[in-house]
C-alpha cells in the first residue's frame, strides 16, 4: 500500500512509544513489591472535580447529546469569555472563541487555516513534538531552532529575526512550555509579537498550561499583547479534563469563520456532553478546587526538584509553570553506564521500574542529554520514585 509523503514525515510520538514500553513493563511486575511508577506521562492524577462529572451525568439524562455548532456551545464561549475578564483582566468576545475537540484540534484548525504548502513556523528547540507535527501536516516546514537555559528554553526577538527567511510564515510558541515548564516573559513575548506583525506574519501561542503558572512575572496570557495573537488552550491540564477532548482557540475576528467552516468539515463539533460538562468548570466551587490543585501541584514541583539536583540530575531552569522536570542526565548516564537519555530512561525502567521520558521527543539540541519528568503524579509516587533512583544511582 502506498503511504502519503505527508504520514511519512509525521515521525512516531516517542512519548507514547516509550509509554507502550513501561505498561509492558508494569504488566510483568504488577504483583511485585516495586510496582511501575508512571513520570513520562502529562496528566494530572486529579480528574474533573465533582460539579463536572455531575454535569456530564446530567446532560446524559437529560438528552443533550446532539449536535452543537461548529463553534461550540454560545454558553461555553461566554463563561471561557468571563474566565479571562476574571482572572487576567481582559476583554475576550465571545464571538473570537472557538470550541475545539482539544487543544491539538484547535492547533491543527489554525495551521489549516494559516499555513501554505513550504511556509517556515519557526519554534524553540525543545518544544512539544506534536506542535511540529501539525505545521508538517499542513504542508508547512518546522524550523527548530536551538535554545538555551539562559533563555529558558524559549525563542527570543533576537532569535526569531536572525532565522526569519523568504519563507516564513510566523511562530509557533507554548507558554509555559512542554517539556520544560518555563514561559516566555511578558515583555520579550512583547518584542517576538511586534517582530513577527513587523513582517506580516502569525504568533500562534500554545497556553495550555497557563492556568498552572506558580510565578505572578509570567502569569499573564498573551492575549494581553494584541488582539492578533492567536491562542490555543484547553480543559485538559489546570481543568483535569485529558480524556474529555475540550479545547478552545481565540482567534481574530476575520479568522474566526474560517476556522469554524474547517471544524464543521473535520469535525462536525466538540464532545457535547464534554462541553455541557465543562460549563461546571468555572462554577466557584469548580475554581476553588482548581486552585488548590494548582498549589499541591507546586508543593510537587518544590519538593522534587532539589531531589533530581541531589541525584545528579540537575534542571538548569526551574519551571515556573505545568508539571514537568526538564532534566540533565549526562552524570546520571555514566553512574549507570549508558550513552545518552534514551538509554537512560530503559534502563530506569528495567532497573527502578519508574518510567520517564527521553528528550528524543522534543527536538535534536542536545535533547539527547535530558529527560523529561512528569510532577503531575502523586506526592507518594515521587518519593517513591525517587528512593528508587537513589538506590540505582547509588547517589547516597
């Protein structure tokens, strides 16, 4: 059978593949006394708090699982409309909101809908393999490029402008980022933006995570910038939503049609019984648990940190958002005697039984020396895993 250039360029997502390995794995040794510890997944351990799963149930009951707009439900579009006004301060139309069927619909809706055959996105080296993905499935071209700890892992002007080319149609940032947890200051966000408008070309901003951000400096949607940034979110991490496959694009008035006539031809419409569920989210009692989510998830990230720096598995920029752990394994690899992460990581599977991600996923910069750890498990399951690591690495 003759497969498209197109799937051909859409390389495995190793994340997954890696994941497949570690349930094999913890098939096996189930019944031990050292059960699989999962860290390489990002998926919050909470799932939709009571009000939601209490509106999921209701909508069932009541028949509401029909077909809604394209664009999603009018009453969703304003309570995601009230959400920015209550907690960033600002004014977003419901009219520019775009339900989508998850984040990565709302992505693929705008790459669809923004990106010719050959257009450069340019977007940092690491960043979440599947935001490539999608500019490639676009007919677009990913440009990577190289980013270090001193700029947290994001793009900068300076950068965006020394690799802007003929070709280039816009960036594609995440804020704050997978895998590393860091955001983009505000003000360089500013300089990027104003660059990119400079030569008329598109800032698609991937904030799925904002609503777990720990540090007021970055705690701001971009959205604050210019009523042209077009941003992606979605129910899945602050809103402990994954499986339910809810997100939202705020776009531009005169790209909001276009996306929709694309979602009414890809995908008729979001998940209604998601959506009639997800109006509970911004209910008060909805909120307040969020938020003390939201603080078990820093307590997480503050404990287990210092944990990987005294295991030797240093994190050179401590995320100030999401759940994640973007670590340095080249001492780590020598106390176990293998090259590089991707080795790392099976071999902490077999030995400690603790999966983790390789940074094979994120890019090619030295994503070869890192490993990505997900905070997003229980505070018993880290020190376990960690004790683990300990032992392995005879790190004390």
């Amino acid at each position: 059978m003759k497969i498209s250039a197109r799937a051909d360029r859409i390389v495995p997502f190793y994340v997954m593949e890696v994941a497949k390995a570690a349930s094999k794995l913890a098939h096996e040794v189930a019944h031990s006394d050292r059960p699989m510890i999962f860290l390489n997944i990002g998926e919050p351990d909470f799932t939709a708090p009571p009000l939601v799963q209490e509106a999921a149930a209701r909508a069932v009951r009541d028949g509401r699982t029909q077909y809604t707009h394209a664009a999603g439900l009018d009453k969703l579009r304003e309570r995601i409309s009230h959400w920015y006004h209550e907690r960033f301060g600002l004014d977003v139309p419901p009219r520019r909101i775009v339900v989508t069927a998850g984040a990565s619909a709302a992505l693929q809706l705008a790459c669809l809908a923004l990106i010719e055959w050959h257009d450069e996105v340019l977007m940092p080296d690491p960043s979440y393999p599947c935001n490539r993905h999608f500019v490639s499935a676009a007919e677009g071209t990913p440009v990577l490029v190289p980013t270090t700890a001193a700029e947290r892992y994001q793009l900068t002007a300076d950068k965006v402008a020394e690799h802007w080319g003929p070709k280039t149609r816009g960036v594609l940032l995440a804020s704050p980022s997978n895998p590393t947890g860091t955001s983009i200051h505000p003000d360089e966000l500013r300089r990027i933006h104003s660059f990119v408008k400079s030569k008329g070309g598109v800032t698609l901003l991937d904030e799925i995570y904002l609503g777990l951000s720990y540090d007021e400096t970055f705690s701001h949607s971009g959205l604050a910038i210019d009523d042209q940034v077009i941003s992606i979110n979605s129910f899945s991490k602050y809103f402990n939503m994954t499986g339910w496959r809810l997100g939202w694009v705020v776009a531009p008035d005169p790209l909001v049609p276009v996306i929709e006539r694309l979602a009414q031809n890809l995908f008729i419409c979001p998940s209604t019984i998601s959506q009639y569920a997800a109006l509970a989210c911004f209910e008060p009692e909805s909120i307040a648990e969020y938020e003390r989510r939201r603080e078990e998830f820093r307590k997480r990230r503050d404990w287990f940190i210092p944990q990987l720096e005294a295991l030797g598995l240093p994190v050179p920029v401590v995320p100030d958002g999401a759940f994640y752990a973007w670590a340095d394994c080249a001492q780590a690899c020598k106390a176990v005697g293998v090259e590089g992460s991707w080795d790392f990581v099976f071999e902490t599977m077999k030995r400690a039984h603790v999966a983790v991600t390789p940074g094979r996923d994120f890019g090619e910069a030295e994503t070869a020396r890192f490993i990505r750890f997900s905070t997003a498990s229980s505070m018993e399951h880290l020190q376990e895993a960690v004790g683990r690591l300990r032992q392995m690495l005879g790190a004390g």
